[in-house]
C-alpha cells in the first residue's frame, strides 16, 4: 500500500489532526537525508529531537508520520527519540525561574511576569548513522 494512502486514511480517521505533524516529520526526514548524503552513510538507524512543551506537536502523531515516510529510504526502521523540554520561565523582577503551567506566565514568587527561556524547542538534536 502507498505511504501517501495510508497517510490519507489517517487524515481522514483523526479529522486532519496530523498536517502539522507530518510537515514536521517532512522536515525532519529531509534534514536527516541531506546529512546522510554528506556523510555517505549506509543507513539511518536513529534521529534524535528535543521538543518543547509549547511546540504543539503531538508525539503520536509525529511518530506515525514519520514512520510512514521513512519507507523506503534508508532511514528505514530507524527509531525517532523525542526529548521533551519543560515549558520554563524566569521572572523579569526577580529572576526566580519556574515551571510555567497552563500557559500562567506570572511568578509565583513575587507576581512578576515570566519570560520563556524553555519549552519553544523543535530541533534535530542528533542522526545516529551506520
């Protein structure tokens, strides 16, 4: 079965939840290929992310998409790791830094406001290659 096919069925089955996901998991494949290509390697066995707990990505979903389009490539069977980063905030008065919870960006230390200095993270951290 074509992976764009069963990349349709699961549109169609999460009400399209999964475009975001799949033009991150587009984007990881694409980097992960071009660093292959210069490093010539045989296969891909792992790419590595750090994900931030403001990024909106759904891991399930980005993990089914990338998984549907590693077929056929050499990144084939190889495991997506997904560090999730901390949604993190200093304060602008007093410096103290905290967790951030529902989307709160005041201090409970002092009732400051908390800037992010975490948590916005989408990056490819590492490609495991053999």
């Amino acid at each position: 079965m074509e992976d764009w096919f069963l990349s349709a069925i699961a549109l169609h089955f999460l009400g399209g939840e999964l475009m975001h996901e799949m033009a991150i998991a587009e984007g990881i494949l694409d980097i992960s290929l071009n660093y292959d290509k210069r490093e010539k390697a045989k296969k891909i066995a792992c790419v590595s992310l750090l994900l931030g707990e403001m990024s909106g990505v759904e891991t399930e979903a980005l993990t089914f998409c990338f998984e549907s389009l590693v077929k056929d490539t050499i990144a084939e069977g190889s495991s997506l790791v997904i560090n999730r980063i901390p949604l993190m905030g200093r304060c602008k008065e007093c410096a103290n830094e905290e967790h951030i919870e529902h989307y709160n960006f005041v201090c409970h230390k002092c009732g400051g406001t908390l800037e992010v200095i975490s948590g916005r993270e989408l990056q490819v951290e590492y490609i495991d290659m053999e």
